[in-house]
C-alpha cells in the first residue's frame, strides 16, 4: 500500500522538470519529494538545494537502485521516451512524463508493452486536463448532455495559436554552463521519409494537447475526416457524428496566449479559455450560455474558480491517483490514440 503521503523521485530537472512540476510537488504537503537524478551534477545539487530535495543522484539507475520510491516523475523530451522511460517501467512504480507518450506509434506501442510488463501504470502530462476550468466545463457538459436541456451536442472548435506559453514560467529556472550528456534519440517512424517525420514531430510537440482536448470534450473517440492544405485546421467527426475542428496558427500572439474552445448545443454553449501552460496561480475561464427560448431572456453564467494553475492540480492529481483516490486523468493507453490521430492528420494533409 502506497502511504497517503507517497514518496516521489524526480528523473531529470531541466526547464520543464523544474518549473512545470518539481515547483509544484516541492509545495505539496501531501506528497514528499525524496530524492533526483540529473545528468548534470552541478544542475542536480543546485536545484536540490534549491527545493529541500534531500538527495541527488547522477542516474535513474542509481535512484531506483537506493530509494523506496511510491511515484517517478520522469519530465524528458518525448523522443527520448523509448530508451528513458522504458527502462523505469521495469521498477513497477506508476510514473508521470510529459506529453505526448513517444515520438512515433511504434515505439508508443512498445512503451506499452514494457509498460504492461512492469505492473504498473504512466500517467502522461496533458495538464489542460487539470485546469479547474476545463474540469468544470467537462463537468457542465456531461450535465447538459444527460439533461437535454440545451438540446444535442452538435460541434467542438478549439483554437491554440502561437505565443508566450511561458508567461515568466522560467523565471526562477535554474541554469548552469554544463552541457546535457547527447542522448540519441528514439528511431523516427518507418513509414515516413525524414521530412514528413519532421513535419508529424512538429505537430505532437506543439498540437497534442489539442489532440487529446477534443478527444476529452467530446466525450468519445472521433476520426479526422479534412486536413486544410494550408496547415491552419483539421476537421474531425465522432463516433456519434458530432464535428470538431481544431484551428492551427491562424494567427499568432507575441506577448499573450489565447486559446479556447467552443463546446456547441443547439441552444446553447461552453466556452473554455485557457491561459499559458505556465502562467502561476491562474486557472482558465468558463462561460455558459443558455438560451431557454419561448420569449425567455437568454443568460450567460460564469462560475468563479479557485486559484489554482493546471500544473499544480496536474501534480496534485498525480498524488491522488498514487493514494488510489481518483483515476488518472489520461493514461499512456490513450495517449497513444493521439499518435494515431496525428498520424492520420498528417497522412491526410501531406499524402503520405
């Protein structure tokens, strides 16, 4: 039994580890970060020091090897997936990478059949997920849906275009002059050339969170049916024939973030606004519009939301999902669904 304030060791503490998830788990009193492995001594000591972490090692090996370890937070580049994580499912400890679960579907499908093997579970980063705004538009859709009140779901839009996703997340990141140890990245997919591999590798490090957004508002597994040969939209149909688009770059934003999504009933809508993935203390905005008809005067309800950033929720759902208090919000068996759906995206736009 995994104690209710489970024990936690960081693999890697670069800019994401530190400031998208070590930050968060350091100020967490129901959890106990108790040790990390970094590459970089120098950078490992310094953010030990840093956030009270009592040990440092120079391996994953060696962490695993000395630590009695409940959870791992393994925060590395998506490429390197295959030769990282694969290794750390041997240990049969639940663990949490960021998205998107590897850099092709075959070497997804092998995580998950090393995966299957260790007996335990991976959780992978998709921290929309967690925003206290998206939980509540999540829950006000499954509501309408099972009341009818607003009539049938009828189309998703969700819109992400570039800009400052970091919004002064790093501003704290600590750095040293050591270069980080090459790690030769995990095979591209067989059946790209190099530069369709480039182009598909693009879309899930930047749109996968876009990917598995609408998978999640819709409620189901859906197909995409148009890729726009500009690259700015691809449509999507579910299972039960709702649309869905999600808009690419239409427009970009130098020093704001605007993203959202648009969740359509016949009568009505939810309308989820998401701020920068680092943005502190900042959770996203809901708006629900209702229009009763009949004469009825139309109104739109926005609930107040705590102050919680995703990240933060994101670790507290980690620690909750280790207590067995709640299910992980995507594990790596569904993020491997939106390797597929890129694939496809890609296959449909380029023709290859």
């Amino acid at each position: 039994m995994i104690s209710k304030r489970p024990k936690i060791g960081f693999v890697g503490v670069g800019s994401m580890g530190q400031c998208a998830h070590l930050r968060n788990y350091a100020a967490l009193p129901d959890c106990e970060v108790v040790a990390l492995a970094e590459l970089r001594p120098a950078l490992g000591h310094a953010v030990a020091r840093r956030y009270d972490v009592p040990r440092v090692y120079p391996s994953a090996e060696e962490l695993l090897a000395n630590e009695q370890l409940d959870g791992i937070v393994a925060s590395q580049m998506y490429d390197r997936h295959g030769q990282i994580i694969a290794p750390l499912y041997q240990a049969g400890i639940p663990i949490f990478t960021e998205k998107p679960l590897a850099g092709s579907i075959e070497v997804g499908e092998r995580l998950l059949g090393a995966l299957r093997n260790g007996g335990a579970w991976h959780m992978v980063g998709y921290h929309k997920r967690s925003d206290p705004a998206t939980i509540r538009a999540y829950q006000e859709i499954q509501r309408l849906k099972q009341s009818g009140e607003l009539g049938a779901l009828r189309y998703v839009r969700i819109i992400m275009p570039p800009g400052d996703w970091i919004a002064g997340g790093f501003n704290d990141l600590i750095r040293t002059d050591e270069p980080l140890p090459a790690i030769e990245p995990d095979p591209p997919a067989s059946d790209m050339d190099a530069a369709t591999y480039r182009q598909y590798s693009a879309f899930v490090n930047y749109y996968i969170h876009q990917v598995n957004l609408m998978r999640y508002l819709l409620g189901e597994p859906y197909r995409v049916t148009y890729a726009d040969p500009s690259g700015v939209l691809l449509a999507v149909q579910s299972d039960s024939g709702v649309a869905g688009v999600i808009e690419m770059a239409p427009y970009e934003s130098t020093v704001d973030w605007q993203e959202s999504a648009l969740i359509a009933f016949e009568h009505g809508y939810v309308k989820l606004d998401l701020p920068a993935p680092l943005a502190l203390n900042q959770p996203g905005r809901v708006a629900i519009f209702r229009d009763p008809r009949n004469g009825a005067t139309p109104e739109t309800i926005i609930p107040q939301l705590p102050m919680v950033h995703a990240m933060r929720q994101q670790a507290i759902n980690f620690i909750r999902a280790l207590n067995d208090e709640a299910e992980p919000p995507c594990q790596a068996q569904e993020a491997l669904e939106d390797l597929k759906i890129a694939r496809d995206y890609i296959r449909m736009w380029k023709g290859v």
